[in-house]
C-alpha cells in the first residue's frame, strides 16, 4: 500500500476505463486506416500528430478531418467505408499505454475489478478486446450502443458500477475528454483525466471538471491505495 493523493480521502475500490486515448493508443490504426482511404481518393497522407487528436471523438470526427469539404452524402459513403477497412484490420499497431500492462496486472493479482466504458460501438469494441486478449479480463464492458445513451450521459457508468458490484461513490473513470468528466460526476465517481490521451491543442482541459489529472498510467495505482510495482519485476 502507499500514500494516497492528497485529494483522495480513502482508495477507490474498482477502476473504469474509456477505451481509444486512455486505456488503448488506437491513433496509428485510425491514421493508418484513414490514410488509405485518403489515398483511395487520390489525396495525401495526413501525419499521426494531425490525426490523433480527433480519434477520442470517433469516426466522424476522424472522417471530417480527412475530407473536410465533401457533401453529406458521400461523407457517409465514406464513413462507411472508413469503418469497413478498420474493422477489417482492428489491431495491426494498437496497443495498451505503457504502462497500463503492469496496472491490469496489479489490479488482476489485488483482485480489484475493473471496467471499460467507452462509446465507440460493440462491434469493434469486443473484436478489438479479443484480438488483445482483454476481453475475458475485463468485468464490465459497455459500449457505446449498450444501452440507449452513451456518455456523457452518467447511465453507461452507473450500469458498469452494478455490473462489477461497487458502489458508484468507490469507482473511479480514467478518460481523456470533457464527456468523461461530465460522466463520472453525473455517476457520482472520482473523474481522473489522463493527460497522456487524446487532447487537442485547441482544447483547454485545465477547464474541465476533472478531480485530477495524471501523465502515466502507473500513477493511477496510488488512487487504489497501491503501490506501482518495481522495475526490477518488469
């Protein structure tokens, strides 16, 4: 055990997770992805420092960027397009944050549940957990079709609290965008913001209703009243 933040009062005793920009660096996937399809069109490559600052906000906000002038109509010719080359090819340089190996791996062996909560759809999501070999690990899964609301709306965390079998005030959300802060203390939960996620520079997070913000995912640890684990073991 270890001291916990001085904002903490007691360790929560179960972690939620978003998903693209917080738990999974998806943004090479996603550029990957978009590029060939930019190319598909005759364009350009964009560079991943373009593109990943978009991807926490999904596959419209992705699309927008990549074909920022084109019509309603074929915007969504090409989203789905976009969607059918990513799901064809989900994890080719998708990986956890350094880092969050070793955390999954504490709260396993403390037997601490965690959960992921995220609004990109299911059926990328469970595929994506699968192929990483997440998704028998993982206590609560909800996606963004789920249920009928997605975040910010505080429901999908609500229903992962239940789920996991912790009260709402003992969990805490780790995500990377102002929805996620807006969710957490709509649930009633600590609202953890990683700054390693997926923020724009347009964006002002020092605005957000964020408890705290944290640079690496071992500092998460601390908020469950546990120690990181030494180098020496990894």
């Amino acid at each position: 055990m270890t001291g916990l933040p001085p904002s903490a009062a007691v360790p929560a005793a179960a972690a939620l997770f978003d998903l693209d920009g917080t738990l999974l660096d998806t943004a090479p996937d996603f550029t990957r992805v978009l590029n060939r399809l930019r190319a598909e069109q005759l364009l350009p490559a964009l560079p991943l420092n373009d593109v990943r600052p978009h991807v926490s906000h999904g596959s419209n906000a992705i699309v927008r960027l990549g074909f920022p002038d084109v019509d309603a109509g074929l915007f969504e010719q090409l989203r789905t397009r976009f969607l059918d080359l990513y799901r064809a090819e989900l994890v080719v340089d998708t990986r956890l944050f350094p880092g969050f190996e070793q955390v999954l791996d504490v709260l396993d062996a403390q037997r601490i549940p965690w959960g992921i909560v995220t609004n990109k759809p299911g059926w990328l999501t469970e595929p994506l957990l699968e192929l990483l070999g997440l998704r028998a690990r993982v206590r609560s899964l909800i996606s963004g079709d789920t249920l009928p609301v997605k975040k910010p709306d505080p429901l999908p965390l609500l229903t992962a609290a239940r789920e996991i079998g912790v009260e709402p005030a003992r969990c805490l959300y780790l995500g990377d965008a102002l929805r996620d802060a807006h969710a957490a203390h709509g649930a009633g939960m600590l609202a953890l913001g990683a700054r390693f996620g997926y923020i724009g520079a347009h964006e002002d997070p020092s605005s957000w209703p964020m408890d705290a913000w944290i640079d690496t995912p071992l500092e998460l640890l601390s908020w469950l009243g546990l120690s990181a684990p030494s180098a020496a073991r990894w």
